[in-house]
C-alpha cells in the first residue's frame, strides 16, 4: 500500500568569494565555541548531539572549502 520515493534533497545557490568567506568564517567560529562548549559538558546526551552538529559543521566547511578549491566533496 505505502511507496517509497527516493529524494535527492539538494541546494545550490550562487555565492560570491566574499560570502563564501564569511560563512567559511562563522562556521569556524561555531565551531570553536561548540568544541569548548562538549568539552565542558557531562551530559552524555548533550555531548551527543553537540558531536553531531560539529559533524554537520565540519561537513559544510568542507563543502565550501572545496568551492574554492575547485575540488568536489
């Protein structure tokens, strides 16, 4: 009765060399304060889902340093 359907959920937009920095940037930025913040924390759980966003974080700054590059992720 159910189907499944396959998604490619992708984005692409356009960023200009500026931008791309910037957000190169921010991401750095949340990221160091996101490391201190795990580091300091006892909450197994909390330490877990920081972990992830840190993860997602570093896949991002990856994705936009290969932008610049020109190399694909």
């Amino acid at each position: 009765m159910g189907t499944t359907c396959m998604r490619n959920d992708t984005m692409s937009f356009v960023l200009t060399d500026a931008e791309r920095d910037f957000l190169l940037e921010l991401l750095d930025a949340r990221e160091t304060s996101m490391l201190h913040e795990l580091h300091h924390t006892d909450t197994y759980e909390y330490k877990h889902l920081l972990q992830q966003q840190i993860d997602l974080l570093e896949n991002l700054q990856k994705k936009l340093t290969s932008i610049t590059s020109g190399v694909t992720p």
